[in-house]
C-alpha cells in the first residue's frame, strides 16, 4: 500500500484522535491499577493480580514525545560516590549541549578527558545512550548531543539538515574546547568524521584528540543489512512522497516537515512484531505472578522505546540519499558547503572503530571502513575493535559493553591525553 505525502499528514492527525480518545481510558486503567496496589494487592493477593496486570498493560499503550529523563543523578566509581548534575552548556532550537557536570568531594588534582557523545537523530531521544553516559562517567567528563522534537520547533526556525548537524556538532566541540574527545554511536559516525574533517581541513584548536565510531554505516556498500536495501529499494521521491508530513497545528512547529516518529516505530516494530508481542505476553505474566524485578526489566525497555521524536524532513531525506544511497563519504565525494569533505586531512585526531558480530543494522565492516578513509592518521593512533556476541545495542550498552568494549574506548581516549 502506498501512502501519498496528504494521506500521511491526515495520518498524523488521526495517530493525535486516537491519542486523545484513549487518553481517559488509559487514565482510568491508570487509577483501577492504583487502587489494586493500594488496597487490593494485600487483600486478593493472587486473585487479583492479572486483573491488575491487565489494567497496568491498558495504561502504558501510549507513545512518548517528550524526552524521558537520563536518570543519571550520581555514580559509584573507586573514590566513592560522585553527584551528577546536568547542565545546558549551549542551545539551538534543534539541540542541546548538555553537560553531565561532576559534583566530587575530593577536588581532583588533575582534570579528566572531555568526551562529547554524539547521539543519532534517528526517532529516539538521547537518553537511549544512558548506559553509555553512565559508563563513561566513571572516567571522563561527559556532554551529550540532546536532539529536540522537531514536532516541537518551529518552522521559523529555519531547516535542520546534514549540513546543519555537521555544524552543530563542530559547534559544541568548539564550545567545550581543546583537547576534547568525541564518541559518535551509529547514524552520526558518517557527520562526525566530516567534522573531523573539516576541522582538521581548517587547522581548528578544537579539533578533537580521538574519535571513537560506534556501530555506524560510514560505507553502506559493505556486508548491507536488511536496512540498507530498504534505503536502496526506493527512489528518493518515494521517501519523499510516503514518508513525510507537516506537523499538525496544535504543536509548536505546527506544519514542519517531518518524518514522524510514530511511523517510524511502527516500521521497527513491524519488522520483529513477533518479539515484541512475546514481550508483552512475558510482561503480562511477570505482573500477574508478583515478579517486579523481571516486569521492571521490560517496562524499562519499552519506556524508552516507546519515547519518540520527530525528524526534520531535510535531515531524514538527506541522510537516505547522501550516508545510504550514494555514499558520498566513502566515494569521496561529500561536500559541505560547497566544500569537498577529506578525511584524508585529519592527523592529529586518533580513530578507534567498533562493531558487534552479531548486528544486523550495521554489518560488519561498515564502521571499520573509516580507517582506509582516514589516511593521514598514523597507523599507531589506530585501533579497530568487533566485541563478540552482541548486536547493535549491545555495542553501547549491557554487560558486554561496560565490561568488554569500554576498557578499549577508555584505554584509546587515555592514549591521546
């Protein structure tokens, strides 16, 4: 079935009724599932459970627009207990800064490695990399790039595309300064050498010392995923024609262009429907039995997956046509600006690559193909790392990534102090 441009847009509207009509029910599924937690739960005990559990499913089928919270309020590492705050360091009406500000209570003698972690604007908030924020805490000081809902931006605020998110991210390096680091985690891999790049091509102070590229596509044509073909499946005007909307009027950006979130989410879902239905039915169950811990588990997940943005149109069709239909980067032929891209310039800046062996949306190769771009970069500030049995979250969280991966992003970052 094809979706024309004017039938996504009503799309969008009709995703808002719904909103709207299921919003007293999944309120008054809301205030059953309180009651039974409050008096019930002791009372009925096992009795009433499932009907509990039924309720707390009803009130949670909902998506999310506003940015959860990152929840990384302190951290434990070996001098104890250290306060996090976070801390808007600069703003446009597309992103934001953010500064994971260390509050110690032993002043350090010595100031520790400044890492800028590039988030992907790709239908999910930031705060999907809180276990690689949280991780990085222990050693570094941490900033982030916290993309806005462009549902909520307005078009006054002009077009925010590509080009645009090179800019950004050569901006907040250049507000945190000298000396810094940058960790770029899957569809921002490609911006972040261009970056780089442009930077090194410009003799910038604040060109960063290492850049880590976690999981992203610099070169599609290599070992393609199911999402690649998808990207190459279609004509740009088909991306165009099926998968953009203006923003209905009751939002701030009230008839932007985007790519909606919720069609996005449904696309992903659509995709592995089968895992996610088995995961709701374990959901189900944990809360029927009284299993909190295994039910939090889930619901955690889906809080989080279940919290998405907007994209810009110009950003979501330019990054189809210039990271996975023609590759610009990897042919060499990206331009910003009117200015050819070369990572063949960037000397001072280290490269670490990592892939997991078992993703399926990034292959195995595509990150590492930064090195034969990078060619100014001396073999020994070099380091290509693919973890083992993990897929593509799992190369920026779990266990696998806080106990396997990070030791090699850290020791990297160490090297270049």
């Amino acid at each position: 079935m094809t979706i024309s441009r004017g039938n996504l847009s009503m799309l969008y509207w009709g995703y808002e009724l719904q909103s709207a009509v299921m919003g007293p029910i999944r309120l008054a599924a809301s205030g059953a599932m309180g009651a039974f937690n409050a008096f019930g739960n002791e009372r009925c005990g096992d009795l009433m459970r499932p009907a509990g559990a039924g309720w707390e499913l009803l009130s949670r089928m909902t998506l999310r627009h506003k940015r959860p919270a990152f929840g990384v309020d302190s951290i434990t590492n070996a001098r104890g207990e250290v306060l996090i705050a976070e801390e808007p360091v600069m703003s446009t009406p597309f992103g934001t800064l953010l500064h994971f500000r260390r509050i110690e209570r032993v002043p350090l003698v010595v100031g520790l490695p400044k890492v800028l972690v590039v988030s992907p604007l790709s239908g999910h908030f930031a705060t999907l990399l809180r276990d690689t924020v949280r991780t990085l805490l222990q050693d570094h000081e941490v900033f982030i790039t916290d993309w806005h809902n462009a549902r909520d931006v307005a078009v006054s605020a002009g077009p925010f595309g590509f080009a645009e998110y090179v800019d950004h991210i050569i901006a907040f390096l250049n507000t945190i300064g000298a000396r810094a680091h940058v960790l770029a985690v899957c569809q921002p891999c490609v911006q972040v050498v261009a970056a780089a790049a442009l930077m090194a091509q410009d003799n910038h102070p604040a060109q960063p010392r290492s850049m880590t590229l976690m999981a992203g596509p610099v070169d599609v044509r290599v070992n393609p995923t199911k999402v690649n073909e998808l990207a190459m499946s279609k004509p740009l005007t088909w991306f165009e024609n099926n998968l953009i909307a203006r923003v209905p009027w009751i939002h701030r950006g009230a008839l932007r262009r985007v790519y909606p979130g919720f069609v996005q989410l449904t696309a992903f879902m659509a995709m592995n429907m089968d895992r996610h239905t088995k995961a709701h039915q374990k959901l189900y169950q944990h809360l029927a039995k009284g299993e909190h811990a295994e039910a939090q588990a889930i619901k955690s997940f889906y809080d989080e997956y279940f919290a998405v943005l907007d994209l810009p149109a110009e950003f979501f069709l330019e990054t189809v046509d210039i990271v996975f239909q023609r590759a610009l980067l990897a042919r060499g032929e990206l331009i910003h600006r009117g200015r050819k891209v070369d990572p063949g310039a960037i000397r001072r800046t280290a490269l670490l690559t990592v892939e997991g062996e078992r993703d399926d949306i990034c292959g195995i190769g595509q990150t590492a193909a930064a090195h034969d771009l990078c060619t100014g970069i001396k073999p020994y500030m070099k380091r290509h790392h693919m973890q083992p049995g993990v897929g593509h979250y799992g190369v920026f969280s779990g266990r696998r990534w806080e106990a396997q991966t990070y030791p090699v992003v850290r020791n990297m970052i160490l090297s270049m102090e």
